[in-house]
C-alpha cells in the first residue's frame, strides 16, 4: 500500500529521514503541518465530517501513490509504452440495445462467493502482549491457540488455517504468530526467520506461477496479506528492535502498528506516545501500509483512519453485562473498559479498516506491490529482461535461447578449466612420484650397502666360530683319551689294596 504519512503534531525540529531515489520528500511535506495538533479519535460512523486535522497526512500518502505509480512509469519499457499508444487509440462507441455484459460485475461475485476468499495474518510481538486475545476479539470467535512461554531459544514462526463462514461468504483465515519474539537475550537476528519466511511463501507462489501445468485457481495462497505489529505500551518510545523488524518487513508485507494492551497509559500519554510513533516511523523510513484513498466512497474514511494509526487497541473475549447490554470488556478494581467502544479504544476502528473496509485492498497490494517485486527480483537475478540491450522487446523465448548459449558457453569454459587444472595436477603429481621414486632408489641402495656389509660381518663371524667349534672338538676329543687311559690304570691298583688289607687281617 502507499507509504506512510507523518503524525499531526509532531515539529519540525523532527529528524529527517534518508530518502530513498524515488521516494516523497517527507521533510518539505512535514514541515508543512507538523503543528497541527492531534483530535481526539472521531466515531466511526462519522463518515460525512470533513477531515480537518489529518488533510495533510492523506495528502502525503496520496503523493506517495503518485510517487510509486510516477517511479514505476519511470522504469517502463517501449513496448509497455507501444501498448499505452494502443489502447488510448481504441475507438468509443455506443450500442444501440442490450447485449448484457453489464452482468460481468454479478458473475464475478458470484464466482467468488462459490470460490470463497482467504486471507493471512501474521502477528508480531512480544509475548505476553495480548496477540492472541486480540486476533479472537476481532473474529469474534476463540482461535484456541495455546499460550507460549518466555523460554524460547529462537523465534519460529507458527502458522494455523481456520475456515470462517459469515452469512454465504467462506474465508479461509491464517493466522502465522511469531513464539519467542523479542525474547531472547540476543536480538540481533530475531527479525530474519520473519523476513525467510515472508520470502519463502513468495517463493512457492512463484513456483507454482512457473510450472508448465499450474493450479493457481485452487492453489492455497499463504502470502501474508497483513502484518499487524503490535507494539508494547512503554509511552516513551519505540524499541530497536521494532524498528529494525519494521524496517526489514515494509517492502515485503503491509504493515499496521497497533498499541497493545492500550489500557495501560492514560488517553494523554497514549496520544503523546501515538505522534512519537509516528515520528519514529517517519524519520528511520519506515513505510508502514495506508489505508487507500483513491475510492471515493471510502476515501473519507480512510483518510481519517489515517490520522489515527498506530491504533491503540484493547482486546478481550469476556461479555460483562452493563446495563441491560451485554458487551466485550476487561473489568478492573477502578471500572470497566468496554473493547467495542471508541471512546475507551480504537478495536472498532481497527477492525473497520482491516475487515470491513480494506481486506481486498491488502490482498490487491500483496499481490501487486510486495510479491510482484520479489517476483521482479527474482526474475532479473535469473537474468530474465523485458528489453534488451537497444531498449528493443525481447521475448520469453530469445532470452531462454540467450541463457541457454551463455549456459552452454559457461559450461564449456570450466569444462576447458577443469582439462586444464587436471593436465597441470597431473603432471605435478606425476613429478611428485618422480621425486619419491627417486628417493625411494637412493634409501634401497643405502639400504642394500648395509645389508651386504652386515653379511659380510655375519659371514666373518660364522667362519670364526666354526673355527672355534673345530678347536674345541679337538681338545674334547683328546681330554675323552686321557680320561679312558685313567679309567683303565685305576682297577689294578684298587685290587692290589683290597688283597694287601685282607692280609694283614689275618695276621
């Protein structure tokens, strides 16, 4: 949608913004109403009241439309600009009876109806800030989702798909809710699984547009229509790290502030805290999603809804009875605080403008402006033109051919590149085995001289010890003569003394 406009009454001395090429100076504009106060939250069913005190800031979002559209006729093409000269050369004429394609507009919404609709949601904030009671306040109906902790170690994103049926209109309802948000000690990074998974729905719609045989008429879209971020009730100012996310999400998905949990402050503080917001957005170029005011029968409405944003909302599923009226509302010790009434919190105007009023309208953006960029980026990353070099129309299939030559080029080259890294690596390892060879050969002969001269050591050693083995069979066999003449000698001695001691017995 159109970017955002500054709050009333914020000054001038407000920081500017760094503008991007293409972008509505918001300084020269800002500096034109930044001391118009701020009105109290006029009733929604005010329609016909003029909207005083948020001209200009409708004023900046219909320039900043005119901006985008003047950009984007800035980048055409001259075949979009060939086909402009042809369709402002078609001839006007009238009929002269009924032919009845004044019944297209009945057949499109009777299609519609029997397709039915779907919409997503994705909610973004801290935990504990009421998101869940705010989604079941507005639709009206208890979602049952489950209440997260403050020990999450990383922010995942869960998405659940609900189907509505109001009177003979079927909507198909996602709602993707961010657990852990804003929870970690480090939160450098907590924006980037919101921002991978933005992208990654973008992703599917365009590979589904691409496939030869495609569903896209029951193809269940789960792009994100809506980003309601949901800010926490400090009333001073807003976190880095709603910056830093809203900053990474404004060219992805449609962004609509809310102050969570608005009966926290005092309508004073709440009003100060709304144009500090604002200011905020405004100076770090933030686009948050305006409502659109090209419609002439809502663009009253939406002009005034956009003096209002962020909207400071209060949810609740409770009936209290008041009276003899049972209504939504949150009791306390000091009263009550009705969620459907203007004067305690903008919840009506805020399902107004995002059910009632402008949920075709975010629908028609998402596809139009966030994913056709994305799809645009994609595109020319894959090297897809819609003209060529001399601005002349080039068609789908000369730049497939194209592609399909420089690919095939591509290839040959580093087909080239790899012969030739592989002759190199061959010839280096060729001269590393070479080398290795080498010195392999000079350690065998080292080698072989030391084992020859061990021989020749262990022949020495050998004859050496035969000669031994010889000298000592000698004298062995010589000591075994002496000892056999012994044996010899030694009997007749001992016979001759038996036979002297006989004797001299008998004497």
């Amino acid at each position: 949608g159109p970017s955002v406009g500054p709050a009333p009454g914020v000054s001038e001395a407000s920081p500017r913004r760094q503008l991007h090429p293409g972008s509505w100076d918001w300084s020269r504009e800002f500096g034109a109403f930044g001391s118009v106060p701020l009105l109290p939250p006029a009733p929604l069913g005010a329609r016909c009241l003029p909207p005083v005190s948020v001209m200009a800031s409708s004023d900046v979002a219909r320039q900043l439309r005119y901006s985008h559209d003047f950009g984007m006729r800035a980048h055409s093409n001259p075949a979009q600009e060939n086909q402009d000269a042809k369709r402002q050369s078609c001839r006007t004429l009238s009929l002269s009876g009924h032919v009845g394609f004044d019944s297209l507009p009945d057949q499109l919404v009777n299609k519609s109806i029997h397709q039915g609709f779907c919409f997503n949601i994705l909610c973004i904030g801290e935990t504990g800030l009421g998101k869940s009671t705010l989604i079941d306040s507005l639709f009206n109906t208890s979602f049952d989702d489950r209440m997260s902790t403050h020990f999450q170690p990383n922010v995942r994103l869960k998405a659940q798909t609900y189907d509505l049926q109001e009177s003979n209109v079927r909507l198909k309802l996602t709602i993707i809710s961010t657990v852990g948000f804003g929870d970690q000690i480090n939160k450098d990074d907590s924006y980037q699984p919101i921002v991978d998974y933005i992208d990654a729905q973008f992703e599917a719609y365009l590979q589904e547009e691409l496939k030869i045989k495609r569903s896209l008429y029951n193809y269940h879209d789960t792009r994100i229509h809506v980003c309601l971020y949901c800010i926490s009730p400090t009333g001073h100012s807003l976190k880095t790290l709603d910056l830093l996310t809203m900053k990474n999400l404004d060219s992805k998905v449609n962004i609509i502030p809310v102050i969570a949990k608005a009966d926290a402050i005092s309508k004073s503080e709440l009003q100060k805290f709304k144009i500090k917001i604002m200011s905020e957005l405004v100076s770090n170029g933030v686009q948050i999603y305006q409502f659109p005011t090209d419609d002439e029968g809502i663009a009253k409405i939406n002009a005034t809804m956009n003096g209002h944003l962020p909207f400071a909302v209060v949810g609740s599923t409770e009936e209290i009875k008041i009276g003899n009226k049972t209504v939504k509302a949150r009791q306390y010790p000091w009263g009550i605080v009705q969620v459907e009434s203007e004067n305690h919190c903008d919840f009506v105007k805020l399902r107004e403008m995002l059910i009632c009023t402008n949920m075709e309208d975010l629908r028609e953006q998402t596809h139009m402006r966030h994913y056709e960029l994305y799809r645009r980026c994609k595109l020319e990353e894959m090297g897809f033109r819609d003209t060529g070099p001399e601005n002349q129309p080039v068609s789908l299939q000369e730049t497939y051919e194209a592609k399909r030559h420089e690919f095939l080029e591509e290839s040959q080259r580093k087909e080239e590149e790899m012969r030739q890294t592989f002759v190199q690596r061959v010839k280096e390892k060729e001269a590393l085995l070479k080398e290795a060879e080498r010195e392999l050969q000079v350690k065998y002969e080292h080698m072989k001289r030391l084992h020859q001269e061990e021989s020749r050591k262990l022949e020495e050693k050998r004859r050496f010890l035969e000669e031994e083995i010889m000298a000592f069979s000698k004298r062995k066999t010589a000591s075994d003569i002496l000892q056999g003449q012994a044996l010899v000698s030694t009997p007749t001695v001992s016979l001759k003394k038996d036979k002297d001691r006989k004797n001299s017995g008998f004497m």
